[in-house]
C-alpha cells in the first residue's frame, strides 16, 4: 500500500469588524422543528479570473453544508442585488434586507502560486453588524477543507452549537447481489466527496468506528475466515488485529480517550458473548461482563465512567448501563419491543439506539436513564446510530424489504443505504453513496 | 487586533491498493495426490465421506426458532445421524456455521449465530463427536441462504450448516 502525507499548514487572522461584536443569537438545535434562517452565500470575490472558479466552488461548498444543516435557507444567487466587488468593500445591508436574509457571508481570495488566501466574513443583516470574520492562508489543494472550516464557523456562530463540517464518514460499501453483497470499508468527507475504499472487498468488513482522538478506525474483519476485531490507520493504511484471542471478537469502539477497544468476544469453549475491554499500549485485556446471555454492541460515556451495552439476559433484548468495571448494572429500555446497538451521545445527556417492535424498526433516542423515549427514523430495517460530534444529528443505514419472485430470484429491494436526521427526527436526507453504504460512522471534528 | 494561530495538521490520501488475500476455498473434491488410493461411492453415485455426501444422504443444517439458539426435537434428530456420519468417516473435520434471518441488528446478530453454532457443535460432542473436529464461525445475517424479507425465507435462514472442510 502506498500512501501521500500533504502536511496542512493554515493561517488563520481573525478580521476584525469595524463595529463592535453582535451578541449570538441563539437557535438551539434541540428545541425542535424550527424554521430555516435565510442566510445569503455570495460567491467569494478574486480579482484574478482564474480565481473566481475557486471562489464560486467555495460558496457552493459553504452553501451545501449549511443547507444539509436543516437550520438554513440558501437564497438563491439570482436574487442578490450587489456584486461581489462592491461587497468587497462594505455590504449594502439595505440590498440584503429587500431579499429578506437574515445573515450574509462573503469573502475574498487570493491565490499565490499554490498557496490560496481565503478571507470570509460573517453579518447579521438586522443588526448591521459583523459577527465575525477570518482569513486562512494554505495550500491551494485545501479549498475545500477551508470551506468547511469556514462553515463550521458560520453554523457555530449563529447556532451556538459546534459545526460538524469538518468531518468524515467511514462506513461499509456494498455490491453485488442481495445476499452475496460485497462489503468493503470507504471513507468520504461529511458531504460525501473525496470518496475512496480502504479494502479491496476480498474479505468482509463490518461496523467500523472512529477513534475519538486519532485518525484510527477499528472495525470487524472476516480475512481469512477468522472474525476478528482489527484497527486500521488511515494515514499509513497499515492494519493490526486488536488482540490474541482464540475465537470471534466483534462490536468494537474506542474508549473516549482512545486508549482502550472495547468489545464482544465469544470464548469458543463457551461460545456466548462478553464484553471485554483491551488497553491498546499494554494489550492488558480486562472481562466486564460474565452473564449466560448474550452481551453485545458496547458503548463507553463520553466521560468514560460508564458503559452501556446490549443484552439478551432478560425475556427479550434491552439495554442496560453499568460503571465502567461493570458494577452497578442496571436496565434502561423500558418499553415493549426488542431494543439493540445503544450508542452514547458526545454531549453525554441522551443514548440513541435500535428498536423492533412489530416488525418495524426504529432509530430512537433516550435520556441515559431510558427517560423520554422517542423514535426519529423508521423503516422496515433501519439500524446502526452514529452521532455527529456536536450530538445534534444521527446517521444511519436503512435496508429495504426484498421481493422475490416464485423462483426465489429477487425482483427489487434489499437495498442499504445511508441517512441522516437532526434529533428532534426532523429534515432527514439521503446520504449519497457511489455504491451502496451500511454502518456509517461519524470522525469527530477534524480540526 | 490581530492574533494569529497557527494550526498544523495533516490530511492523509489513502490509494487503495490493497495486497491479495485467498478467495474462498475451492471445492474438496481437488485431487488429492498420485497415490492408489480407493474411493467409496454411495448408492447415487457421491462420493463417500464428503461434503455433497453429508449434504444429500445425511443432511447438513438444522434450524431455529425467531431469536434462539435452542435445539428442537428436529435439529437433535439430524445432528444425531450427522454424529453417527462422523463417526464412520473418522478424518472428516467440519466448520460450523452459525446464521441468522434479517430481523435484527448485524452485531447482535453474529453473537445469536455465534450461540447457533456453538449449541451444534456440543450437541455433536455429547454424542461423542471430538472437540477437535469441529470449529465454528458466525455470519450473523450476512450470508442468507433464501432471499426474500418473507417468514419462509427467514425460517430457511435461522440456521446453523455444517461444513466439510
């Protein structure tokens, strides 16, 4: 395997307004279905005509971004009365206001050989003021992660809360025919470009996770027919098996600080699943678990105090938390139906989960205690929750119903692919794929 | 004001030129050498002591209920006539392979396929078959043997198959 390094110096100059700084105003994303903010992205302006393609691709990113936020309403380019020039100067808030946005973005660059300067400020129309404004310095290749940078900052200083533009998904790529489907690990930035596999789908992958504080995956393998939990660098492409262990490990994550896998492991002379947890630099392997049930899908708190998990040891499948050393077990899920996969939010106040009840799937979401239940996704499968870092969205990977004829050849369905919601369940959206995709997970912030 | 910060980080590219890894086995009935050896055929004309034997003459899976790894009075009448298959063919080794239907998550999943496999191969140990024959592996809900998202192809697909190996 061969790999690039392009080490990313940015410079980053806070521009200061000629006005004093506007309070922020709050949205909250939590608090439910609320109507988009108009918010104008104009083309950044360059003097250089071979620079204006970089300043159109930037606008389209940033405007590609907020919208997939849910939380804004791009105004449509053709409707915007001053040029990019003139706004170079000083914004008409006039002009802006008769198109009814709320918020402006504009900026400006500067290409120096293969260096670009990108310089965004951001107005609150209403106030006439400038809310902020930065410019970053760096290798011209980088636009684009500029741009999400920049978007970040723009959601994050309207909506009080983090972006989560600067990310990737890594998750399961899958052809083939239904049933025999191939399933190798890819990984996308956020808004699903600069896609590439990680395998060659010469053996299975499933459920890869991002490690909190590197740029780690760990991920169940099927190579060489030996199930086992593996961690994959993605800057060195180089591969490693999380352990020694003599039969199947599986469900792995990190733990928050991205020293520990935590995990299944069927010991094959008992053949029923535990939960282990394996400190990576001392490859010290600790049981947590030690039920006749099944014990499955582990998820650490963000803290790192406590764990919650999936088990059968009940009449049906629940949730359960328990410390971090396994003591003070208790179950969460409390409703009818069989609930499955808890994840623990990055904010650490909710767990969103799986849940069958009546043939039907649903992604939910509950407070930690399995407090205030509520579904956001549904669909004949629907499985697999991954928090975007800032806790305010979810992806997820649904699969349709497969029909098949009398022979048993399949007409239609038994497709997989991925979706995101924000929690409240509102404004979900397909998540494009070049194949189809299963088991998406969300990187943290990248910057 | 001006403050300046200055971050550093890297962006990997990642070209995707993964070495080989072997394929699925090929079939067991490779040649196995020069030697004069004799070979068995069974009245259909299988040969004796193989996967397609165990398959057609004696059976090779059992099946479970919705969310179990129990073995019904079926499944223990089949693993009876696989112990006894085993017995008179005393080099076979077999891999177990534990299945799932579609209605659950793929983790929780390839722990009940685990649980499947495993409730096979020590029923077949309690009926004498050694430990050391027998291995086994889960798919979860990967590998369905019928498709469909119907109770008949879910019933097929809550399975555990033996495997010649």
């Amino acid at each position: 395997m061969k790999n690039l390094f392009l080490l990313f110096f940015l410079t980053v100059v806070f521009l200061k307004a000629g006005f004093l700084h506007s309070e922020e105003l709050e949205i909250g994303i939590s608090q439910g279905n609320i109507k988009p903010t108009p918010i104008a992205v104009t083309d950044f302006f360059a003097e250089n005509l071979k620079s204006k393609k970089f300043g159109k691709d930037i606008s389209n990113v940033i405007s590609n971004n907020l919208e997939r936020s849910g939380l804004f309403k791009i105004i449509n380019k053709k409707s915007y009365i001053q040029d990019s020039e003139s706004l170079n100067n000083q914004p008409r808030f006039e002009d802006w206001k008769l198109i009814k946005a709320q918020h402006l973005v504009s900026g400006n660059i500067i290409i120096k050989g293969d260096t670009i300067e990108v310089e965004f400020r951001l107005y609150d129309i209403l106030t006439q003021k400038q809310i902020t404004g930065k410019r970053y310095e760096t290798g011209k290749s980088n636009w684009r992660r500029v741009s999400h940078i920049i978007s970040d900052e723009i959601f994050e200083r309207i909506t009080g809360d983090t972006g989560f533009f600067d990310t990737r998904i890594v998750y399961v790529a899958e052809s083939g025919p239904v049933g025999k489907k191939q399933k190798r690990l890819a990984i996308m930035d956020q808004d699903q470009s600069n896609h590439r596999f990680l395998t060659d789908g010469s053996y299975m992958v499933l459920t890869p996770r991002f490690s909190p504080t590197s740029q780690k995956i760990t991920y169940m393998s099927y190579i060489n027919k030996q199930p086992r939990v593996f961690i994959l660098d993605i800057e060195t492409g180089q591969q490693e098996i999380v352990g020694d262990f003599p039969g199947m490990t599986f469900a792995p994550r990190f733990s928050p600080d991205g020293k520990k896998i935590i995990m299944s492991y069927s010991d094959p002379d008992v053949g029923n699943s535990e939960i282990y947890t394996m400190e990576l630099s001392t490859r010290s392997v600790e049981r947590i678990t030690n039920n006749p049930g099944i014990d499955v899908s582990p998820s650490f708190s963000p803290d790192g105090s406590k764990i919650v998990f999936n088990s059968d040891r009940g009449t049906r499948q629940h949730l359960y938390v328990m410390d971090y050393n396994g003591k003070n077990l208790k179950r969460i899920s409390k409703g009818v139906g069989s609930y499955f996969t808890p994840v623990w939010s990055p904010r650490g106040d909710k767990i969103a989960f799986t849940k069958l009840e009546n043939r039907q799937f649903y992604i939910g979401i509950m407070d930690i205690d399995g407090k205030n239940e509520r579904m956001i996704a549904e669909e004949y499968h629907v499985e697999g929750p991954t928090w975007a870092p800032n806790g305010a969205y979810l992806m997820y990977y649904k699969q349709s119903k497969t029909f098949v004829d009398s022979e048993g050849k399949v007409k239609s369905g038994g497709e997989s692919k991925l979706f995101m919601v924000d929690t409240t369940g509102h404004r979900e959206r397909e998540i494009v794929t070049p194949l189809e995709g299963s088991d998406p997970a969300w990187s943290p912030l990248l910057h | 004001m001006l403050t300046r910060i200055l971050i550093s980080f890297f962006i990997m590219i990642f070209i995707a030129a993964c070495g080989s890894s072997p394929k699925e086995d090929a079939g067991a009935d490779g040649a196995g050498g020069s030697g004069l050896t004799s070979v068995d055929y069974t009245s259909d004309g299988v040969k004796a002591g193989t996967g397609d034997d165990l398959i057609i003459n004696v059976g090779d899976r059992i099946f479970f209920e919705f969310a179990s790894h129990e073995l019904n009075g079926e499944a223990q009448e089949q693993l009876q006539a696989q112990a006894a298959w085993m017995k008179q063919y005393s080099n076979v080794t077999l891999t177990v392979e534990g299945h799932c239907d579609e209605r659950g998550t793929r983790e929780y999943n390839i722990a009940l396929g685990e649980r499947r496999a495993q409730a096979m191969k020590n029923y077949l140990i309690g009926l004498g078959v050694t430990a050391d024959r027998l291995s086994t592996i889960s798919y979860g809900k990967e590998r369905p043997a019928v498709l469909g998202s119907s109770e008949a192809a879910w019933s097929q697909n809550r399975r555990a198959v033996a495997v010649v190996n």
